[in-house]
C-alpha cells in the first residue's frame, strides 16, 4: 500500500519559524540548556559561582526550590530581556552547553539583535548644556574617543559603558560623585541631590522644568530609576547655525539637541520633547516649514529605532499638567521595561 501512495502524496516540506525573542522564549531556552546539561547539585555552583548570577526572591534559598527549573527562576525570574538576552548570548558560546542548545540561544540572540530598538551602542552622552556649545575635538579618531578643548564648564559628558539595565540615576550619581565638578565634601544623598540641581539647570522653560520635577518627584525613592537626561546633544555640529548656513551645505543639522533622553538600554531610548510655538511657528505664525522639519526628524528617529514623544507647552501650563506626567511615565515604564 505505501508502494502504491508513493509518488502521490509526498510529505509537506516545515521550514522552522523563525526565532521570536522575549522574556518567555529566552528564559525557556535559558532554563532548558541549563537544566539539559548540568545536575542539581552542580547547578547550585554554577549559577552563582561559574555565571556570578545573583538570588533575586525575596522568599526562600536557592537550597529550598523544588525543581532545577525553580532553582534557575530564582536567580532570573525579574531581569528584563536586555539582561536574558546578554546570559542567553554568553551561554550560546559556553563550553559545556550542548550544540543543539546553543544554536537555540544564538538563534534568540541574533532575533533580539534583529529586533525593534536602536542598532549600535552608546558611546558618548553630552548633555545638561547651559551655556555656549562645546568645542570637541577627537582624541583618537579610530576609537571615536571625544575630548572637549573648550567650554568643557557648559555641559556634561558621560563616556562609561551603558550598564545592562540601561543608565539608571543611581549609576548617574555614582559617575558624578568623581567628576570635577561635584563638590568633594559631599556624601551619599548629597551627592545625588548635588546632580539633580546640575541636571536642572540646564532647563530652558517652565514647562520642561515641570517635567523633570515630576518625573524625578515621583521616583524619588527609587534611585534605580531610569536617569531623565536633560539637553541632550543628538547631532553634533562644530560649526554655529549661521555658518553653517554661509557654508557649502547652506543648512544646520536638524534637531541638534533633545529636550530629554531616557537609555532604558543600548537599544531602547525615548526621546521626550517639549514644544513651545517656536517649534511650528515664527512669532505668532504658523510656519508650515517649521512644522515640516520637525516631522521630518521626528520620522528619521523613529525609523532609526528611537521612540519620540512630544508634549506641547500649552497642555503642560494646565492645571492637570502633572497628572498627565504622571500617567505617561506610569506608562512608559511600563512599556519600556
């Protein structure tokens, strides 16, 4: 009978679907190479001695979780997918992983590199500017390593490698509390308060300020919040505006500054802009050109991975204006992380 079907029904070729990265799928490829390849016992050393991996519930040890996969849960179950994704990536290359593990995790890996978010990494933040541009010159050109010659007073630069759960104030604060310009008698909270009035002083208009206050007012006792970064340097230009203009290219670069930068990691970032009329029009006109270019960039930063969004400065001088903060940010932590 199988002779007489042979020719006719031929089996369906199933090509594998392609890998979807999320906590869920990592985690489980997470837990099933682990468990696959190593004990129980020997389970209990690698996690926190071989992975460095730390126990993250609030109830019970390590010693007290039922099963291997319970055991593994343990120590990852709150990390956000940047922080699977990186354990997932280092394991695809483990020596003792077994190959078909492996090339699941690297599958992941490579789906989570492919996905939605910002391609590249943070290498260089300049920000909370309050005065005259700063003159930056390139002290290693094949490193891209950035040197400010002059006007270095006017803003901030942070160059650390962005930590794995994205720039975080508290890390913010540990970075400032060796710079130059932090008074060195300051301790603990000081410290951060010290950054935060730095931080504030680069705000150009009360509807900006009312923003970072209530962000940062709202988090206040949660110093691993995400850092609001203020006048954020998005392009760079050496020249001013005017001659820029008088040049070759006849025209600035758009959007060289951002009202507000948050790193929820390498790839996530949201831009949060604030709009006064200078933003759509020329003095009490509506400038269709103005409004052009701002979409226009608007466009170019979403299709490069940035999330944007803009509040105008209107709906921030209402009187509801910090409750509608308040339920953005609820609602960007939530979708971010």
């Amino acid at each position: 009978m199988a002779e007489y079907y042979d020719g006719w029904f031929r089996p369906t070729e199933v090509k594998p679907l392609p890998s979807v990265a999320s906590k869920r799928t990592l985690t489980a490829a997470i837990c099933d190479a682990l468990i696959q390849r190593y004990t129980r016992a020997a389970l209990a050393s690698v996690l926190p001695e071989e992975l460095k991996l730390e126990w993250r519930r609030s109830t019970g040890q390590p010693d007290q979780a039922e099963t291997k996969r319970d055991l593994i849960t343990g120590y990852i179950e709150d990390w956000s997918i940047a922080e699977l994704a990186t354990l997932a990536r280092k394991l695809s290359t483990y020596a003792d992983i077994y190959q078909l593990n492996q090339e699941q995790l690297a599958a992941l890996v490579n789906a989570y590199d492919q996905g939605d978010g910002v391609q590249g990494r943070t290498k260089n933040l300049i920000f909370a500017s309050t005065g005259p541009k700063p003159d930056l010159v390139l002290r290693d050109a094949v490193s891209n390593d950035i040197e400010i010659v002059a006007n270095g007073d006017t803003c901030l630069i942070y160059d650390q490698p962005l930590p794995e759960g994205g720039l975080k104030f508290s890390d913010l604060a540990n970075w400032w509390a060796t710079h130059p310009s932090c008074p060195s008698d300051l301790e603990g909270p000081a410290i951060a308060r010290n950054l935060y009035q730095r931080l504030a002083a680069s705000l150009a208009s009360p509807p900006e300020r009312l923003l970072f206050r209530t962000y940062y007012a709202r988090f206040k006792d949660d110093p691993d919040v995400i850092a609001l970064l203020p006048q954020v340097y998005l392009h760079y230009d050496p020249l001013d505006q005017r001659t820029r203009r008088t040049s070759a290219n006849g025209a600035p670069l758009a959007r060289q500054r951002m009202d507000f930068l948050m790193l929820f990691s390498d790839r996530k970032r949201a831009v949060i802009e604030v709009d006064g009329k200078q933003h759509y029009a020329v003095g009490d006109t509506a400038s269709p050109q103005l409004y052009s270019e701002m979409a226009a960039e608007d466009r170019r930063l979403k299709l490069a991975g940035y999330q944007v969004f803009r509040f105008g400065g209107h709906e921030l001088g209402q009187p509801t204006a910090e409750a509608t903060l308040n339920d953005f940010f609820e609602g960007l932590r939530s979708r971010m992380t």
